[in-house]
C-alpha cells in the first residue's frame, strides 16, 4: 500500500491506547488517526476514518474483540490485528482469528513497565504487513470460518510415489486460516508424518493444536520432547521452543525442543526445524513454505534442497502475506508454486 497507513487503536486501556499509539508513531508510515475504548466506540470511529488497518484488545466492555472482528468483516473488512495477553485469553483470541483478524502480538504481562515497548518493532511489522493485505483475502479471511463438519470428508484416493518421509511445514501470518484448509484435507491414512513450524506467541500453540485436530483425520497435538515422529500425527512446535529431530540407534526419529538457537528471528524457527529434518531424513523430505511475512525457512529450504529433498510454496494467489513463500521462489529454491486449495492433493502425490 502506498503512502501512509491510517491506524485505529481499540483498548479499554488508555494507558495501553497511549503506548501504541507512541510505539506506532516511531514509524514515519504509520499514523494513529484515531483510538476506541471498546468494540462498540471503534465500530463507530472505524465508519467515521475508514482506517488501513485496526489494533484491537480482546478483553474489552461494552463489545468485546471478538464482537467487533464479526461486526467490522460484516460491515467493511478491514486488516484487523489482535493484541493480548495470551495464557488468559488464547481461546478467544484463536476465535477472533476464525472471524477474520489477520495476526495478533502478544502484550506483556507488565503493562506498567517497559516491556511493552518490546514489542514495538514487531508490531510496526505486522501493521506494515497488513496494510499490505488485498481488501479479497480479508473478505476470505472472514467467509472461510471451518466447520467441524468438514472432518474426514470423503475422498478420492490419490496414489503417491512414496518419495519422501516427512513433511515439514512453515507458515506465519494468515496460518491458523490456511492450516485449517489444508491439514483436514489429508486423510487419516496418510502415510508418513508432518511437523508444522507456526509464529504464534506463547500460550497459542497448544490450543490451536486441540482446534485443528477436532478439524482432521489425523491427530494433531502441540509437540512434546521425545515424541516419537510417526505416520499419521501431525505434530506443532510449542512456541518458545524450537523443534528439531534426532535419530535413535534403533532408527526410530524423535522430536527435540530447546530454546537455543537464541539468535533467530523467531522461536520456533521454520529455518531451524527444516535444516533438522535434513540432516535426519536427507533426500526424503517435502518442506511446505506457506503464508507468512519476513523469509524464515528460507536458509531452511536451501538445507533441503541440499541434500536433495523438495520444496514447496503457497502460490500468491492465495497467501495472506506473500513474503516467506515469495523469499524461497525468489531465491530459486522452489520445486513447485501451489494455491492453497491445490496443495493437498500435491503433497498426497509425493508421500
């Protein structure tokens, strides 16, 4: 988007309202046009300015964050970007990401201090990412709510050629939507295991995972040390954690979270869980870059592509955020540019 993007802040908080509108003004394209103490004030001043994008508290009286999300994509989609404090309110901030907000920063607990300030460059990233979304992806964003009924539809049975053994996956921005597209397609026979690498903060991961299985034929859960990496589990990296994996002497694979590396960008890290599954598994692996901002999985898939294995994009036609699958076509590393709506099938065509 050009110029600069117009930003409504929506908080019960004025101390919260004042300090992101102070972290958002750091940036010369970004202005705060105006700020809400609940959903219902920023339904009114989101008619009034027609913001690019909108910041929205979860907690809030009057109407609540997930009140506001439905009513605002009702009305007039609009980037809207959740901020919370996550081990209270994970649920309902993975409900506003079901009625269409597109990312979500993690608030400090500490809201007196100056902790919240770290997290000023992330979220003056994520609003420039969502000025950037195409006005059609957010209207997608809030039609394509899933369904439980969605679970183990019925397929037509594709015959793969059995030329990998893992899948491994790294999505960012726009990934609780587009994993909740994907992962129920796959039937509850698929035969070899998948681990998916999501930037969400701590206290999401767990939950998100419970929400996707009851979503899928297989079994979906957050990823524990140790866990044996096995056909028919589709397992999620904790956040704060990386996920990587080692091999027994019996062969068996198992999975290995540690906060180190501490120098990534992100924890868990897609580059860190893709160069594992390299090294573990070589020329058998399928990594997936899907939509995200920024490039982590990047060096990742140059790993794969090192030792042989294949790489696969969310085409852009689909993504919400363009920028991790873009980084890796860019860069010459992609076997196959895929919509999300096609990718399923294509991954069932190599396992």
């Amino acid at each position: 988007m050009d110029g600069v993007l117009r930003v409504l802040v929506v908080d019960d908080s004025a101390y919260v309202r004042k300090v992101v509108k102070e972290m958002l003004s750091r940036s010369p394209f970004i202005e705060v046009v105006g700020t809400a103490r609940d959903g219902r004030e920023g339904l009114e001043l989101a008619k009034q300015l027609d913001p690019d994008v909108v910041t929205c508290d979860l907690i809030m009286p009057e109407l609540d964050g997930v009140g506001f999300v439905r009513e605002q994509m009702r009305r007039k989609p609009v980037p809207i970007i959740i901020m919370s404090i996550a081990n209270e309110n994970a649920e309902v901030a993975l409900n506003a990401l079901d009625s269409g907000a597109v990312d979500f920063v993690q608030k400090p607990t500490a809201l007196a201090t100056e902790k919240i300030f770290e997290v000023s460059n992330q979220l003056i990233d994520k609003v420039k990412a969502a000025g950037n979304i195409a006005l059609d992806r957010i209207q997608g964003l809030a039609n394509e709510s899933p369904k439980v009924e969605q679970k183990a539809p019925a397929r037509a049975a594709i015959a793969g050629n059995h030329s990998v053994d893992i899948v491994v996956l790294g999505v960012s921005t726009g990934g609780p939507h587009a994993l909740k597209h994907l992962i129920p397609q796959l039937p509850a026979d698929f035969p070899v295991p998948i681990a998916i690498v999501m930037h969400m903060p701590v206290g999401y991961t767990e939950m998100y995972a419970r929400k996707l299985d009851e979503l899928s034929p297989l079994t979906v859960r957050e990823a524990s040390e140790g866990d044996v990496v096995r056909a028919g589990i589709v397992l999620v990296a904790p956040a704060g954690r990386h996920l990587s994996f080692r091999r027994l002497p019996d062969s068996t694979v198992v999975t290995h979270l540690d906060a180190r590396p501490f120098d990534t960008p992100h924890r868990p890290s897609v580059d860190v869980m893709f160069q594992s599954a390299a090294e573990t598994f070589r020329d058998r692996v399928l990594g997936v870059v899907m939509t995200g901002m920024g490039s982590d999985g990047k060096q990742g898939c140059a790993w794969i592509k090192s030792q042989g294995g294949v790489v696969y994009t969310e085409s852009e036609e689909s993504c919400v955020v363009y920028g991790m699958p873009g980084s890796v076509v860019e860069a010459g590393l992609s076997d196959k540019n895929v919509p999300l709506n096609k990718l399923a099938v294509a991954i069932r065509e190599v396992v």
